[in-house]
C-alpha cells in the first residue's frame, strides 16, 4: 500500500505501508504531492518489482501520480478505480481537462457503478483512446451489517423511540445534509415528536447544520451525534426504521447499502450511483426531487406494512447482488478480473 504520510497504525494492518511525504501538503484535503516523493516510490517500484499498481480515485494526486510512474517509467500495468462523481462547476472544464492530461497513461479504469462509469467516459473524452473501463460495484460484509434480532427491543437499548430515520454521512455542502433539518420540520409538523431524524458523521458543514437545526425549531427530534465507529453506526442502524439519503452527487451508496444490509430500507434522491442499488417500491423509495424525497418519506412513515416488507426485501437484496462471499455477481466479477489482468497485460506488452 503506497499513501500519503501520517501517524496511523499500520502495524495493526494485513498489509505493508510505505507512505510518503511531498513537498506539496495540504492536510485539510488529504493531498501531498511533489516529484521528491516520486523519485522515492520510484526507488520502492525498482526494489519490489510488482505486477500492477491499483490506484483508487482518479481525483487522488498521489494515485494518479503513482500510476503514471508505474505504467510510463516502470512498465508495470495500472489501472484506477474511480469511486466519485465530478459534479456540477464552472471550473469542470479546466478540471477536465487536466484529468485528461494526467490520466492518460494509466491503462484502464474500474468504475463502481453504471453512473461514475459514465460519468467516466464523459470525463476522458476521445482521449479514453480505446482503453478498457469495467463497472465493479462494492461489496459488503453482511455477516457484520445485519438486522437486529429484535428490532423493538434494540430501539429502546439504544435510547431511541417513535419511527426513527437515519442518515450516514460526511457533513460537507455536496452530501446536502443540510436540508435535513427543514424536512424534519415538515414531519414534526405532520407527526409531532413521533419521528426522529438521527444523523451520524461529522464535517465542515457540521456548525451550519446545528443553526439550522436550532432556527427550525427541531432540536427535540433531529441528533446529531458526530462521527461514530462502524460497530456504532451499525447499532444505530440496527435501532431505525428508514435511512434518508438527500445527496444528488452519490457516486455509489455504500452507506445506503449498509442500512440496507441492516433491513432498513432506503429514502433516497434518483441520481447517481444510490438509484443502482436502491430498487424503487422494492428495497425503498427514489425520488426527482426534494419534494419527492418529502412525499416519499411520508408515505413510507405512515405506512408500517411496506416498511416491513421493504426491510426484508433490502436485506435480501444486498446478500444476493453485494455480499463478499455470496452474491450472485461474485464469479462473474472474478472472470472479469481475470479478464482486466489478461487485457492489461497485453497492452502492456
């Protein structure tokens, strides 16, 4: 594993890690850059010799960067997993077209669903020049994500009560969570204290969401309880009803995919990647719009028959098409592993 520096315990990890310092270091995006450290991985390719380098986000300097040097100075095969969606700029075609520039050595892409996948090929453009991209979607560990055994009684563990919809999430501007608090003013409004908006993570947002929370008047049904651990967030997941999921930019879901695994089913805008995973009027409900999003929140709080049905559907669901170890896709996605590996070496050659 090649990554920026930092203190962490790597010790603890099943795998090395050499990580690197740049001379260009921006800590509060994670990004450290600059040919020295280059010149030091280089000397790490030379010594270990490896067969493929996997770098993970095209918008990763340090990824791109390492890629670049693995298929162009050391011949080795790269290709880049991209998890993101760009989004909406001014600056995107500046952006895109550095993207284009920096990317093309790296020999192929995996993208982790249908929606980055095109996203992709917009971004690249004829400069994609015929390389292969493969949609791989996400996997999960659903002996870890899983319902409670008693749903009820776990609410009341927890210090929970009344109908509870939870939202995972970073807290920054893209995720939308700030609109949280003016849906949970419309359901105190139609419900009273009998729902409860739990939302987990923390972020740059966070102090903006909590004058928000308080100018609407919501403080005695919105939580916000910061960053949690995962067994943490998978104890509050086990105690919801619904998961709520306002983002318009989600690349994937793997949050909505672990409150599916939980048996909670999934209130979600129709964009990007989450629209793959959630199956409408079956695992939950996708909506155009925030509007929808409100009126398909409604229908599901006042319906407890399709919530249960919903939540069996969604556990279902994620253990055939995402758990690790059984889904219906896995020998599928192992035959095109094997593919990506023949191809790549090809090119290479």
């Amino acid at each position: 594993m090649i990554t920026r520096f930092g203190d962490f315990p790597d010790e603890e990890l099943p795998y090395e890690v050499h990580r690197f310092r740049g001379r260009i270091t921006i800590n509060s995006f994670h990004v450290s850059v600059g040919t020295g450290m280059l010149r030091e991985v280089n000397e790490l390719y030379k010594k270990e010799h490896f067969d493929i380098t996997h770098g993970h986000s095209i918008y990763s300097p340090i990824a791109v960067g390492v890629s670049n040097l693995s298929s162009g100075i050391r011949g080795t095969p790269s290709l880049i997993t991209n998890h993101s969606l760009l989004g909406s700029s001014m600056l995107n075609p500046a952006y895109t077209a550095i993207l284009r520039l920096s990317l093309r050595k790296v020999n192929s892409f995996i993208a982790v669903s249908e929606a980055v996948e095109r996203d992709l090929r917009s971004i690249l453009g004829k400069s994609l020049k015929g390389r292969a991209t493969y949609v791989i979607p996400n996997g999960i560990d659903t002996e870890f994500w899983k319902p409670a055994e008693d749903g009820e009684t776990w609410k009341e563990r927890m210090g929970m009560k009344g109908l509870v919809v939870t939202t995972t999430s970073r807290l920054t501007k893209r995720k939308r969570i700030h609109v949280i608090p003016k849906i949970a003013r419309i359901m105190k409004r139609e419900y009273g204290g009998d729902v409860t908006f739990l939302i987990i993570g923390d972020g740059p947002e966070r102090r903006n969401i909590e004058n928000l929370i308080r100018s609407y008047g919501v403080g005695d049904v919105v939580k916000l309880v910061g960053r949690q651990p995962r067994e943490k967030v998978r104890d509050y997941l086990q105690a919801s009803d619904l998961y709520l999921s306002p983002t318009i930019y989600e690349a994937f879901g793997i949050a909505a995919l672990e409150a599916l695994a939980c048996g909670v089913p999934v209130v979600a805008n129709n964009h990007g990647g989450i629209s793959e995973i959630v199956e409408h009027s079956r695992t939950g409900l996708v909506s155009q719009d925030d509007s929808g999003l409100v009126q398909n929140l409604i229908s599901l709080i006042s319906d407890e028959e399709k919530r249960e049905e919903m939540s069996r559907n969604a556990r279902e669901s994620v253990k055939n098409r995402f758990n690790w170890e059984e889904g219906e896709d896995v020998e599928g996605n192992r035959d095109k592993t094997r593919r990506i590996g023949e191809e790549m070496d090809k090119r290479a050659s």
